[in-house]
C-alpha cells in the first residue's frame, strides 16, 4: 500500500494500480472477469488495514467491485463499515455478521442473492438507493439503529421474516418488484412506507407496529396482507396512516384478526377491500340523544373511523373542524358502508352511514334546510338506522299527550293515553270539552304519530332491504 492515490477509479483509495486493471486497482476495476484470487488477497489486505488504522475512521469498501462470490459470514465489523456504491456481481453473504458501528450500503448493487439473515446492525444501516436484482434475505435481522430503505429497488424476492426494527424503519419511494414478506416482523419504532411501491404481494402476517406507522401514497397493483397483524389500539397515542393509497387493485387490501381503532383511511378506495373479524374504533350514544334526562335509558356503542373521533379531539381542543377533512371523513364512511353492505355486515354498514350524514350535518356549507331535518331525522332515529327508536318516542311521549287531554277536557286519563296513541288516524275523535283552540294539543299528536310510525316503518324497511 501507498500514501499515493494512484487508482483513479475513487479517489479515496490508495492502492496502487494492478496489472491489467489500467489506472484502477482491481478492487475496484469494473469488470466481472478480473483475477478472483488476487482480488480476494486484496480484499482481506484493506479491511486487515482499516481495521488496524487507528487513524482510519471506517472500513472503507466504496465503489469496490465483487466478480464472484462474496461471504462475511460470521464477521464481526468493529468499525464503521462503508459499502457505498459496491457491487456484487456473484452471490452476497452476510450471514452472521456483526456490525458494531453504522454500515452503509448506499447505491450498492446486488446483482446476484443476497443473504443479511441473523445479521446484528447495532449502529444505523442505510441501503439508500441500492438495488437487488436477485432474493434478498433479511430474516431474523436485528436493526439496533435507524434502517434506511429509501428510493430502493426490490427486483425479486425480499424476506424480512422475524427481522426487528428497534429505532425506526423507512421505505420511502421504495419498489418491491416481487413478493416482499415482513411476516412476524416487529417495528418497535416508527415505521415509514410513505409512496413506496407494490408490484406483487406485501405481506404483513402477524407483524407488530408498535409507533406510529405511515402507507400514505403507496401504490399497490398486487396485495398488501395484514392478517393478525397488530397495530396500536385504541389506548395509544400511535396512528397508522393508510391515505391516499392507489390501488390498481381494488381487492389488494386485506385485513383478517386486525385492530384498526387506530387506523386511518382518508382519501383510500376501500370499497372493494377484505375486513375479515376485525376490530374498529367505537362510540358510546346515548340511545335518547340529545335529550339529557332521558340519557340514562342506557347508551349504545357505535362503530368509528379513527378520523372521525380525531375530528372530534380537534373541536374539544378549541380547533375548528377544515371543511375539507369533513368530506374526506364522508366519503371514508360511505365507501366502508358500499363494502359492508356487499358483504352482508347489516350492523356495521349502518354504523358507518350514521357517520357519513353525521358529516353531512356538520358540513359548514350545508343550509339550514339541510341540517334541520338530518338533525330531526337523527333525533329520531338516527337515520334509519334505530326502527326501535321511533316506536319508544311513539310509547314516551303518549303519556305527556295524555296529562294534556286529561287537563284540558273532560277525559279520563285513561281516555287520555287511548287518544294520544291513536291519534293520526283519518277522523280521529277530538275529547269531549275540548275548547276550539285547545285541538292544536291533538294536531301535533296526529303530525307526531304520524312522523314516528312512518319513520318506523322506513327504518324497518331499510333495516330488512339492507
């Protein structure tokens, strides 16, 4: 070796040019065909050195090119290990090794498999830009330190089976041209999927994400699998953000035994998407809303969008609701109740209809013609939704009809609840001693029965249609 930087290929090296390598050494002498012996006497002669320089802050290996056959296996890497711009031309083996400090694989080429099983990346790792062009395994990988994957190319096969991401994860604008499997992976730390790419099938098996976790953007034209996946439920502040995402597809979304309390689909076409047993978010309602006292008749749990309950946060915080997200909220809902309703889940359609006019209600450029009658039509029973809801307003509000027939006539009590709950018939018979202006009491009796027993029976009708 020389302190003279005699190869012209990188300029940081200082080996001198070897024959038939012309200004290069053969290190990194872009060709497949050079001596393989020689390289590999090379080889261990450079990371021999850099590992013994004190003065060295990294195991320099840039831009070296591998012709055949490349294995690590089982090495423990001390030092910063650079591989920036390598390539492998051969197999890749890296199984085992140790990597102590940062390793960095920017813009390295993988052109034959290469093999990262059980590999320890205590430090950060960054394979930035790189390309593999045939089955990249990452099995039981540990990554210590943050993993970057970004405006990376998956030609074939990548296995992250059983890998661990400890200090964040991020495939940004990545491609996976072929089948990618994170079965049981952990993503302990933020995980970043944001515009990546699916050409084949993602899958996610009984993978855990454990921080907030981003899909925003990403494009699948094959599948992306979560079954028994676990994502943050709804006692974490962690989100998992799956907008916008262009499905080719629109079956390639599949989620079985999945937790999405905490899962957010804005601006994502779900309508065609598999929801197989999984958990949603979920709000109690007061079965009598809006009316305080009657309250404690008891509550019912409704199914949420995530978004949904965010918006509502935002408003007790003081923030005033974007017209905008009220519409994305709408248009999430109505897309759930299109997909539920084609797989016959009658309940959980209609828990996301009821929250798709919630936000036709508070949709602030709605008119007042609009949220009257939604609100009335709520109150009532919630959309359609409740057939129960107008037949007990029908029983609770008899009697009230009833003291006032009792009051105002000479009726009995009991005549009384007879004509509240009769009235709306065709000729119905006003009680006797009524004064004139006094029968406004039976005409909104009439228009009341009237409006809750025809609500009933729309709402019984969607009910049994649906």
């Amino acid at each position: 070796m020389t302190t003279e930087s005699e190869c012209t290929t990188y300029q940081g090296c200082t080996l001198l040019p070897d024959e038939g390598c012309g200004d290069a050494c053969i290190l990194h002498y872009d060709s497949a065909d050079k001596d393989a012996v020689l390289f590999q006497e090379r080889l261990e002669a450079k990371i021999k050195h850099d590992e013994s320089d004190l003065n060295m802050g990294e195991i320099d290996l840039k831009f070296v090119v591998f012709p055949v056959d490349a294995s690590f296996t089982d090495k423990v890497f001390t030092k910063r290990a650079s591989f920036t711009g390598a390539q492998f031309h051969g197999w890749a083996s890296f199984t085992g090794v140790q990597f102590n400090c940062r390793a960095n694989f920017l813009r390295t080429k993988f052109s034959g498999e290469a093999d990262f099983s059980n590999v320890i990346f205590q430090g950060a790792s960054d394979f930035s830009a790189a390309e593999f062009y045939s089955v990249a395994d990452f099995t039981f990988v540990q990554f210590q330190g943050t993993a970057r994957f970004e405006r990376l190319e998956f030609y074939s096969v990548a296995h992250f089976w059983g890998a661990e991401f400890h200090d964040g994860a991020n495939f940004v604008i990545t491609q996976f041209h072929g089948v990618v499997d994170f079965t049981t992976a952990k993503f302990l730390s933020e995980a970043n999927f944001r515009i990546a790419k699916i050409n084949s099938e993602a899958n996610f098996t009984d993978a855990e994400f454990h921080e907030e976790t981003n899909f925003t953007g990403t494009t699948i034209e094959g599948t992306m699998r979560f079954h028994s996946t676990e994502f943050p439920n709804e006692g974490s502040d962690s989100r998992v953000l799956m907008q916008r995402l262009r499905l080719s597809n629109l079956q390639g979304l599949d989620f079985e035994s999945v937790n999405l309390s905490r899962v957010s689909f804005l601006g994502t076409d779900v309508t065609q998407a598999r929801f197989l047993s999984c958990d949603w978010a979920t709000r109690a309602h007061p079965i009598f809303w809006p009316i305080p006292i009657l309250q404690w008749f008891g509550k019912r749990k409704r199914v949420v969008v995530f978004d949904e309950l965010m918006l509502d946060e935002r408003e007790k915080e003081g923030h005033e609701p974007e017209r905008r997200d009220i519409l994305l909220i709408a248009e999430v809902c109505r897309r759930l109740r299109v997909n539920f309703e084609a797989s016959r889940q009658e309940i959980e359609a209609g828990d996301f209809f009821i929250g798709q006019m919630d936000m036709r209600q508070r949709d602030p450029k709605a008119s007042n013609f609009t949220k009257g009658p939604l609100f009335l039509y709520r109150v009532i029973a919630i959309y359609g939704e409740a057939y129960f809801r107008p037949f007990l307003w029908y029983l609770l509000l008899a009697p009230l009809f009833a003291v006032g027939y009792w009051w105002l006539s000479t009726a009995t009590f009991g005549d009384g609840v007879f004509a509240a709950l009769t009235a709306g018939r065709l000729f119905t018979e006003i009680p006797t001693g009524i004064e004139s202006w006094e029968k406004l009491l039976v005409y909104v009796n009439m228009l009341a029965n009237i409006l809750f027993i025809t609500v009933f029976v729309v709402a019984l009708r969607r009910r049994f249609h649906r």
